[in-house]
C-alpha cells in the first residue's frame, strides 16, 4: 500500500475512533495505537493546559508509565512542549539527542539531557535518531493543549508526511476534545447544582420550618424527629390534605440518608399490573410492551427512602411482594428469576383506617404491622385550629411573591370564618383558597369575597344561624351554672368541672366515631395517648352522651 493509501486508510480509522467513545483518554490511546501499529510511533502524549495549576500535563499517552505521565508536566513556554503551546507554531525536531531545548521530563528516553548530564549508553551501541513532532491543540481562539508524538528517524520526507498527518488529526481531536470539555462542564454544574438542591432540600424540610404551634402537631414532629435517625419502617395515618408527604420528606432529609435518593410513588394512581412494574421493575418481554429491562423504584431508592402514599388501596398479591420486601429487603424483577437485594427504609402513608380494613380481611395483618413499627398520627387541620394564622401568613407570602400581589390585610370577620371553617381538605385547602384569594386580589385587603363559594357559604350560613347557642355562649352558661350549684364544693369546683366536661365530651366524642379511638382523638385534636389516659382516669364508657341533657347546660 502506497503513503497516499495508507494515510486515507488511517484517516478512515481514526474517523470511527472518534466518534465511538466519550472518554478521552481511551479514544487518544486507540487513535495513537493505530499510528503506531501503521507508521511506527513508539511513543505519544496528549497534554492539556491546567488552569488550575498554570502548567501544561499528561492527560493520556501510549508507550509511557503512569510515573512517566506523572512526570510530563511543563510551564508556559517551557522546553519543546511548552513553547509550542505558548506559540501555537508546530515544532519538528529530526534527532532530539541534538536538540539542546529537548527536555526529556518524562525520561522515557535514553539519549536525551533531561536537564542534566546526557544518559549514558552501552559502550559501542550507537542510538538511533529520535524524532520528535509536537502539534499544537486549539479550540476556536485559543490553544488548548500539545499532540507529540516520537519514532525512530528515516528520513526528511518521511517526517514531512507524519508531520502533515499528525496535523490533520490533531484537528480532527480538537473537535473531540471541545465535546468533552463541553460535557465535563455541564457534568460539574449538574453535580453543583444538585449538592445545591440538596442542601436546599435539607435547610426546607429541618423540622423546624414546618409550621406548628398546636400540640397536636408539636407531637408529631417530635416523634419524627426521634425516628429520623433510625431505619425503622414509619406509618403515616391523616386525611387527605394535612401533610404526610411534607413530614415524611422531613423525615428523609433529617435522616443519614438525607444525600441519597426519596424515591415517592402512589399506590392508588396505578393498576396492580403497573404498579408492580413501577415497584419492582420488569426484564424485556416480561410482557406485552416490555422492550427493554428496567429498574425498580425500590431499585433506585437503594441506601435511600421510599415514600409509599396510598397503600391502604395495594392489589393483595402485592402486599405479599411488598411484604417480603420490608423483612427480608429483596425481590425480583417482573418476569425475572434474578434476586435483587436492597437497603431501602420505607416511609408509607394512607388516608384509610388500616385496623378497620385488617378486621374487614382487605389488608394483611402481618403486613400491617411491618408497616405499624412507628404510627404517626397527622390530625386535621379542624384539630389544629391555632396553626391556621400561621399558615395563611405563610402562604400569603409564597403567592404575593409569585403573583407579584401585596394581599396582606386581613378583617377580623375573614380571620374567624377561615378558623371556624371545618377544612375537610385540610392545609391543602386552605392553601389553594390562599392562592385563589391573591390571584383574584386587586388590592392590599382581603375581604370575604375573595374566598371560596363553599367558604363564603359557610360563613352566610353561620351568621344566619342564630337559633344555634355558641360554643362561647354554651360556657359561659357552663361556667355560670356551675358556681350556682356547686358552691359547697369550695376549693373544688375547676377540678369538678373540668373533669366532668371532659368525661362527657370524650365519651360522646367516642360514640361519635362508633369507639374507634384513632378517629376520636383526630377528631377532638388531641393525642391518642391522651385519649386512653383520660379514658382510663375518667373511667369513661362509649355511651350516648347529650351535653343538653347534662346538669350543666
């Protein structure tokens, strides 16, 4: 094959080379092996200019050690290398034995000074003649690194046409190298920008941001927080709207697995089928639609969290995959005899009443009580009425600034109807009555007109109402009737009282809720512990109680 020829086929090589691989080092060294299997190169570098450090560096080579590499380094303008970059002219030295500027950093070869005495060699062994091309890198309008390459010398022609090639490919690797640089670039500002998600994440999410001022929820966070740092599986129990997601996103990002994955899926949004897909992932032909293999969610939330929402609505055959998941952490892929083991700690939530629905045989048992290690109870909004002018501060805040708005004067009459309204879509009612409120705002006063229908209703229908004693006029008439009738109790009249309004109002808060004490200490707005204390105390009985009918009314 004649020079033409094998310059083309080596063109046509190094082409494919090119375009095969993003890593930068293994398309030099398999570019430089084609070279020297083809035109006899013993030895090539790719040096980059190092910004941080003001010095041109190895950054991949064919025919050098790791300590050689290491050793290839050159300030601007220093020795052949350097000065071709500080240049930007190719420089194309025939015997670099005779080149006094040759440096020979690396000292991969014998004959050269390397800023020293010249090597010594074996008494009557005559080195052949090195030569040495380096070629100057540039992207766009500046240099950005040096090609070299050496081989035995055999002629000036032949130099001519290595030199006219290594030129060509050069240009060819400028292009390569600008993609790279280019793709590092955004790899680094994608990892800053997710450490800076993160620590965002982490700072909007400490429990001390969640907005809470009523027992009630002061004693979720507590036990939140308690359980943050453990890996013990958490339950969720509230309605619909009162934050299981945002308490447990805390928990994560409070947690040791604060910097890996929270992996979130609703159990309710998907069929059985695709929701055992989406858990646990599926290989290729699985099923009809399955083209390729595909990860897991509990896969991808392996050393993190997973948020399961919903699962009081799980299909039976996965509760028994979900099961085995949370005691032996491991499962297989959908269609798969391949066992994938993972660390995964499970936050689940679920507006249903999870005792109910073991008792009705709609959910395991013992699977319940995999998911019941820590129960946490979220009241509704209803329970934790002294958090409602917090959080609609709060949210004033976040959609003026969205919305450009300055909504912040509020009526007394307003404030009341937004305290006194039941919620039944808990904060995230009340928070997108907030956003509609400012978006329909013109002014700085918020008035009755901007809130909801249902809302506005609730407020007419309340002032209309007039036949209806107030729960303020009931106590009045409680605390009157009492000083009347029980003056001989001197000393103890609070502790009567107290106690006997307590024992009625639990007992008929219990028949309310058919005895269920979870849903009775939501609906009273205390703490289920609480409940059972006041319960035993007060020696209550779920009997129908009518405070009317009491000697108190």
């Amino acid at each position: 094959m004649d020079r033409t020829a094998t310059e083309l086929d080596i063109l046509e090589q190094i082409g494919q080379i090119l375009g095969d691989s993003s890593d930068l080092g293994q398309i030099f060294q398999r570019a430089m092996i084609v070279l020297s299997d083809r035109l006899n190169i013993r030895r090539a570098s790719l040096l980059l200019w190092d910004d941080t450090h003001d010095e041109l560096r190895i950054v991949a080579s064919i025919g050098l050690t790791p300590d050689e590499m290491n050793r290839g380094r050159y300030a601007l303008g220093e020795g052949v290398t350097g000065q071709v970059f500080a240049s930007g002219q190719r420089q194309i030295i025939a015997d670099i034995a005779r080149h006094p500027e040759f440096l020979n950093r690396t000292g991969s070869r014998p004959q050269a000074d390397d800023d020293g005495p010249k090597a010594s060699m074996p008494p009557g062994i005559t080195a052949p003649p090195i030569s040495f091309i380096a070629v100057p890198v540039k992207d766009a309008n500046r240099y950005v690194g040096v090609i070299s390459v050496d081989k035995p010398f055999v002629d000036e022609m032949s130099l001519a046409a290595d030199t006219r090639l290594l030129t060509i490919i050069t240009g060819s690797f400028a292009q390569t190298i600008r993609v790279h640089n280019l793709v590092q670039t955004e790899k680094e500002m994608l990892l800053a920008e997710n450490e800076q998600l993160r620590e965002h994440l982490s700072r909007r999410y400490k429990f001390d941001n969640i907005i809470a001022n009523s027992s009630a929820m002061l004693d979720v966070l507590g036990t939140s927080a308690q359980v943050a740092d453990s890996r013990a599986t958490v339950l969720l129990l509230g309605e619909t709207g009162v934050g299981k997601e945002l308490v447990a996103r805390a928990i994560h990002y409070n947690s040791p697995r604060r910097d890996k994955p929270l992996i979130r899926i609703n159990c309710g949004a998907l069929s059985p089928q695709l929701l055992e897909s989406e858990l646990f992932g599926h290989v290729k032909g699985a099923f009809t639609g399955a083209i390729r293999d595909k990860i897991g969610r509990f896969e991808a939330a392996d050393q993190g969290t997973m948020f399961l929402d919903e699962i009081g609505t799980l299909d039976p055959q996965l509760q028994v995959k979900l099961l085995r998941v949370l005691q032996e952490r491991e499962f297989e892929r959908v269609g798969d005899h391949h066992t994938v083991k993972v660390d995964v700690r499970v936050v689940a939530a679920t507006n249903l009443d999870l005792e109910e629905q073991v008792r009705n045989g709609e959910f395991r048992e013992d699977l319940y009580y995999r998911f019941n290690v820590v129960t946490i109870h979220i009241p509704p909004l209803r329970s934790r009425r002294e958090d409602i002018p917090m959080l609609i501060d709060f949210f004033l805040d976040r959609y003026n600034r969205e919305n450009s708005r300055n909504l912040h004067k509020i009526s007394r009459d307003v404030l009341n109807t937004m305290r006194r309204y039941p919620w039944p879509g808990n904060v995230r009612e009340l928070e997108n009555a907030i956003e509609r409120a400012v978006v329909l705002s013109q002014g700085e006063q918020f008035t009755e007109e901007l809130l909801p229908l249902n809302i506005r209703m609730f407020a007419q229908q309340v002032r209309t109402n007039t036949a209806d004693e107030s729960i303020e006029a009931l106590a009045d008439k409680i605390a009157i009737q009492a000083i009347r009738h029980h003056h001989e109790d001197h000393g103890r009249i609070w502790d009567l009282v107290i106690n006997e309004v307590e024992r009625r109002l639990i007992a008929e808060g219990l028949n309310h809720n058919k005895g269920t004490k979870t849903r009775t200490a939501d609906f009273l707005g205390i703490n289920r512990n609480t409940l059972n204390k006041k319960v035993r105390e007060l020696r209550i009985e779920t009997l129908p109680v009518n405070l009317a009918r009491t000697g108190l009314s």
